[in-house]
C-alpha cells in the first residue's frame, strides 16, 4: 500500500507541474476607437496578388506615310500609275432654224422675146432666157434674128459680150439697164423683156 501511495503521489505532482509550467498566451484586446466601416470593392475591381498585371499592346501606325515628291520622279514609269483624263461629254449644237426670207419671184427659168426697128429700116428680134433663184439671176442667154452682116449685128454682139457682167448675181427686181456695150437699142429691147419676165416670176 505505500508503494501506491507512493506512485500516486508522483503522479499527481506530475500533473500539478506539468499545467504550472505550460506557458499562457494572453491576448489583449483592445477597444477599437473611431472604426469606420468602409463600404467592400466590387470583386471586379478588386486584385488580388496573384493576379498578373494587364499586359499592354502597342499596334502599329497602318497609315502609310506620304511619298515627298522628290521621290516620285524616281519611281518607275512602269510602276507609276497613269492618270485617266476626264471624259468629255460633248453636247451636239442644235442647229438654229434657218430663217425663211420672202421672195417676190418665183424659182424657176424664163423666156421673153422683144423686137426693136434699127436706122435703116430693120426689124430685130431679141429673144432672152434667164433663170431665177431666190430673187437672183444665176443664168442669161440671149439670140437675136436678122442680118448677121448688118450694122446692128456688131452692136448686138457687144451687148452679148456684156450682159452677163451686169445682170448675173443682181436681184431681179433692180435689173434696169441702159446702153450696154454701147448698143442702145439692143439694150431697151432687152429691158422690156425683162419687164416681161418679172410679170410672169412675181409669186
């Protein structure tokens, strides 16, 4: 029995020592003065250290730089691009209307035949054609009958050698003649044959 005791004892004490000797950790706590209560980060804006920074990407400027134009006579007039001139779109011009002038003849050829008495009794016919076109002679012939060995043959030919000069390109209606080639009375036959004409060209 004292031996038990004994063990007891020692085993108590053991105990006893063993919660003596164990070191106490004391935690102080202290009044927190003035805590204001913050509002918590959104999560998406919240980083943590793990997290790895954002990377940034540099893109390069695609904007190709201007040419300076002391360069451009030296690129290649193969590599050059040609210029395509403008197209030009012509307008024809309407043509303006061509004004209808008034004539006082009739378009068309004409004949008259007149007669005169010369000094030594004969008579001569003047027989006379002539085209007309816008009021204008462009053609004139003349024949005569009688004598050709006569006096009067020699004025009629002078007549004939100068009448187209003063009628040919003149206006009908101003046609009035006097002494032609110095043939007088070849040149009155002539203009009562005119007179004739114009009656039958007036429109």
């Amino acid at each position: 029995m004292p031996l038990v005791l004994i063990v007891l004892t020692i085993v108590a004490l053991f105990g006893i020592g063993t919660y003596f000797l164990k070191p106490q950790t004391e935690v102080a706590t202290q009044p927190v003065v003035g805590l204001i209560e913050e509002s918590p980060l959104p999560t998406d804006q919240v980083r943590t250290s793990e997290e790895p920074a954002p990377t940034v990407v540099t893109v390069p400027d695609q904007t190709a730089a201007p040419v300076p134009e002391n360069e451009v006579a030296s690129i290649p007039a193969a590599v050059r691009p040609t210029p395509t001139p403008p197209t030009l779109i012509s307008t024809p011009d309407t043509p303006a209307p061509t004004p209808v002038v008034a004539t006082k003849f009739k378009n068309a050829s004409y004949s008259a035949t007149t007669n005169y008495n010369a000094p030594g009794r004969t008579n001569h016919i003047v027989a006379i054609q002539m085209t007309i076109s816008d009021d204008i002679v462009i053609n004139v012939s003349v024949a005569y009958s009688g004598d050709p060995s006569s006096q009067s043959s020699q004025y009629q030919n002078r007549f004939s050698n100068s009448i187209e000069s003063q009628v040919i390109g003149k206006s009908l209606d101003t046609i009035s003649l006097s002494r032609v080639g110095g043939a007088s009375l070849t040149t009155g036959a002539f203009n009562q044959a005119i007179t004739n004409i114009k009656n039958q060209a007036r429109t």
